[in-house]
C-alpha cells in the first residue's frame, strides 16, 4: 500500500475533486453508525440481509436506511455543485 | 422505474462506491501515517494476522493464476476474446435493454416462426404471484428487485418497501412496538406493527406458501396503509 493516497489518482478533473472534498466533508460529519453502513454497503459490499443481521434490524429497514444515506450523500454532493455554479 | 431511471440508480451507486473506496484509501493513508509518526511497532503477530485475514479473503474473490507461455498471436487472440466477453458480460449484467436486444436476436435467429418480444418490466407488475392493486398517491418506484422487493417514494422523501418473502421466510422485528395487532385481510393471516414512526406488515398467503412484507414511513393513516394489502391480488 501507498504511503499517501492521493485524491489524484481517482478523480481527474478539479469539479470531480471539489466533489469528493465535499462528500469528505459529509462523511466526516455523520455519526458512527451510519458511517459504518456506509462501510458496509460500499467498501465490504456486504449484502443487506448481512448488514441487517449486524444492525440487529430486518433486511427492509436496513435497505430503505441505505436508500436514505445514498441519496442523501448524492444530493450533497450535487446540490452544492449546482449552488457553486 | 424506466431505463433511464434504472441507469441514473447505478450511477449513483457505482459513484458512491468511488468516492467512498478514495476516503477508505484515504482515512486509511491517515492512520498509517499517523501509527508511524507515533514511532508505534505493530507486533509480528497483529501483523501476520492481517495479512492472514487479508490472503483468506483474495483466495476467495480471486482466480488461481495460471502462467502458461503462449506465442504472441495466441495471446492476442486470447486477450481479444476475453475483452469481448467481459464487454459482453457487463452489458448483459447492467443493461436490461441489452439483454432483451440478446435473447431477442437468439429467439429470431433460432426460430423462423417465432414471434416472442421481451419487454422492459412494467412498474405494475413487480411480481409474478401478486399485483400491488393500489399504492398511495405520489408514490415513485425507484428501487426494483425482479419478484423480489419494491421500493416507492414520494416528493417528501417517505419510502414504502414491498418485500416478496423467499426462502422460507422473513425476519420480523416485535420487540418493543408501540402497538401491534393480529388481523385477517381477505382471509389471510397478518400482523401490523407500529413502531419508530413506520408501519410494518406482514401478510401470509397460506394457500400460495408467500409472506408479503410492508414497511412504510408514518406518512399515511393506518387505513391507507392496510388498504396497500388489501388491494393486492394474489394469482392463483
């Protein structure tokens, strides 16, 4: 592994940057839990009937819960995008 | 949901895991740099069962690599076919317009007299045993799993999630409801639970072996909510 990763060698242009930063930024400020989902689903892409086995919840509420968080991290995303302009 | 609304949810997904794959790099960059500015030796040990854990698990998700020497048109040819059918692959694996397009061409090469037509599935028909007769007004398709699951939302945000029970069974969360209720809708079995602000209910169909399961946010009065379950047909 690398010793520093840089944004660089994901995004190539400043506006795919930018967004990363801001997603960052929203990542940095949601709670413990809903950072693990996010873990969970995107980065072990653990399935949700996995993920609702270790949230102690069942598989329609873990989905709907990820739905939220994906939308929410998109809009986030894009909606200061759409502000900048 | 419409192709393009299919393409616009795998974009999202697929956005959001690169951005959450360059924080996890990132975030994990941080806490090496950190460890090694704190002069903090990671033990033989630790580190043997990292490596331990992180090997088991390429073994899973990795092909055994074979070193064969072959003369360079033959790996070329190779390389070709292997591009083409991963291409193939990934479009028949993201794109249902593709696949339909595939076994459309499959049907009319193979058969002179065959006039089948794959379609793209209608949002009215989610299931194959059962039909969602009614649905609050305002509320959108926008996650599909073919006979499995549905999820519809409205212009505020609330979700309503149609789970087709499989193998045998669904998990069912009672513990600590705000209320809950045994009820029979159109000769079958179901409990409604109330409980965090949603409505959850689970209607057996004895006759055809199916659990249905509903989960909605409170955004509705419990009538509307036990009419979604009312008004689903069951085809026999």
């Amino acid at each position: 592994m690398k010793d520093q990763i840089t944004q660089d060698e994901y995004f190539a242009g400043e506006e795919q940057r930018e967004e990363y930063r801001r997603f960052r930024d929203l990542m940095d400020g949601l709670s413990e839990e809903e950072r693990a989902l996010l873990y969970e689903k995107y980065v072990f892409r653990l399935s949700y009937a996995e993920m609702a086995e270790r949230h102690q919840c069942t598989e329609e509420a873990m989905r709907m819960r990820v739905y939220r968080l994906r939308k929410r991290s998109i809009q986030t995303v894009k909606t200061k995008q759409e502000d900048g302009i | 949901m419409n192709t393009k609304e299919a393409l616009q949810e795998q974009y999202e997904d697929a956005y959001l895991a690169l951005l959450m794959d360059a924080y996890a790099r990132e975030k994990a960059a941080a806490l090496l740099k950190e460890c090694e500015a704190n002069d903090e030796a990671i033990s033989d040990a630790f580190e043997e069962k990292c490596t331990a854990a992180i090997d088991a698990y390429f073994r899973k998700n990795q092909p055994v690599v074979r070193r064969f020497r072959l003369r360079k048109i033959l790996l070329a040819a190779a390389m070709t076919v292997v591009i083409v059918c991963v291409l193939f692959t990934t479009a028949f694996a993201f794109s249902e317009r593709f696949r339909n397009m595939t076994r459309n061409l499959m049907i009319e090469t193979q058969e002179q007299y065959t006039d089948i037509q794959i379609q793209e599935t209608d949002s009215s028909d989610l299931f194959s045993d059962m039909e969602l007769g009614w649905l609050p007004p305002n509320f959108t398709l926008v996650e599909y799993e073919p006979d499995l699951t549905a999820l519809f939302e409205d212009p505020e945000g609330h979700l309503l999630s149609v789970l087709r029970g499989y193998n045998g069974g669904i998990v069912i969360d009672t513990e600590d409801p705000d209320y809950m209720r045994e009820l029979n809708i159109n000769g079958n079995d179901a409990v409604l639970i109330y409980k965090k602000n949603s409505y959850h209910l689970t209607l057996t169909n004895l006759r055809l072996d199916l659990i249905v399961d509903i989960i909605c946010d409170d955004c509705m009065t419990e009538e509307e909510f036990l009419r979604i379950a009312e008004e689903i047909r069951f085809y026999d």
